[in-house]
C-alpha cells in the first residue's frame, strides 16, 4: 500500500472511546518491547511517528493509526515484562479481551515474536486465545536482522512448533532495520482489510 497520510487518531481504554467510522482495522500484539512501533513506522514509511520506547511497557492504551482514511493498525499494549503493577497488567488483560472479542472491524491480527529466541509462554497464550476466537492471525518474527541467514529456517521452524501454527495462518519473518518482509505484511494486511 502507497501511504502519504497517517494520524495517531486516538487512544482507547474502552470500547466508548473507540473510533466510529467503521475502518477495518487490524491489531498488532505482542510482549513489550518486540517491535510493535517499529513494525509500525516501517510499514507507514516513518522513523518515529509510533514511539518506539527503552522502557518496556510504555504502551497503556489501545492506540489507533489512522492509515489513508482506509484502515486503522491498532497498538495493543505489549504484554510479559513490563514493569507494571499486577492490578494494571489485570486491567491491561480486561481492556485487551474486550478489545479483541466483541469489535467487529476487527479484520485480524498480527502478533510479534522475537526471531532470535523461542516464543515465550505469553506469546503461545496469546496466539491460542486469538485462535480460540478464530480471529485470522500474521505472526511476524521480529529482528531478523540479527540472525544470521543460514539460520532463518531455524527460527521459522522454532516458531510454527512451539505455537502451533495451524494451517490458516501465516509466519513472516521480518526485519524494520532491513525492511525484509514489509512487502509480505502488508500483503497480508490488505487481503485481510475486505
């Protein structure tokens, strides 16, 4: 997709603050941390429009990217480390599920994994609940420009059998500092926006 205009248009905590033009939208999930902004600003051709941040868990709201008045990527908060209360990361769980089961412009998701380590407890939790909800899912492995080539057959088969890909969806290995694999995931977006 050719993308000249891009707005952070709101940021969500509840399905009341969610926005109403009925853009399909797809979320982008995964632990703090993992390149979630980066995926982002790649994918928008921005250095930093979505803020990339040193300090895990700095995302707290549903944050909604307006793309060409066509689609919003929505920026769900990370999960795993962040340095959090346990009633907030509660309030995160209760915020994120209500986000992700009951909205109906919501075309998928894409959930991020580091593809220099074995995706963690949280990242096969979270592809199973999206599963469960058969919501269609991108799982993107992250950073690949720190693993060297010959071992990128490695992390694709690391990752399909520690989540358990099912046959619907897709793995796509990535890389922001590279941009390998852009072209793949927006592919995947724009089959997914009908």
């Amino acid at each position: 997709m050719q993308v000249n205009n891009v707005s952070m248009n709101l940021s969500a905590v509840s399905s009341k603050q969610y926005p109403d033009e009925g853009y399909p939208e797809i979320a982008l999930l995964g632990r703090s941390n993992v390149g979630k902004s980066s995926l982002i600003n790649t994918l928008i051709n921005r250095k930093s429009f979505a803020r990339t941040s040193s300090t895990p868990g700095k995302t707290q709201t549903l944050n909604f990217y307006n793309i060409e008045d066509l689609l919003y990527l929505v920026d769900v908060p990370g999960y795993g480390f962040a340095k959090v209360s346990k009633k907030q990361r509660e309030e995160f769980g209760v915020m994120i599920e209500e986000y992700l089961t009951t909205r109906k412009v919501l075309r998928g998701v894409i959930i991020l994994v580091d593809g220099r380590h074995a995706p963690s407890d949280d990242d096969i939790s979270m592809y199973q609940f999206v599963s469960y909800y058969h919501l269609p899912t991108l799982i993107v492995a992250t950073k690949m420009d720190k693993v060297k080539k010959n071992q990128w057959n490695k992390t694709v088969s690391q990752v399909n059998k520690t989540m358990n890909i099912n046959q619907k969806d897709q793995l796509q290995l990535f890389s922001a500092e590279t941009k390998s694999g852009k072209d793949e995931v927006w592919e995947w977006i724009e089959n997914h926006m009908k």
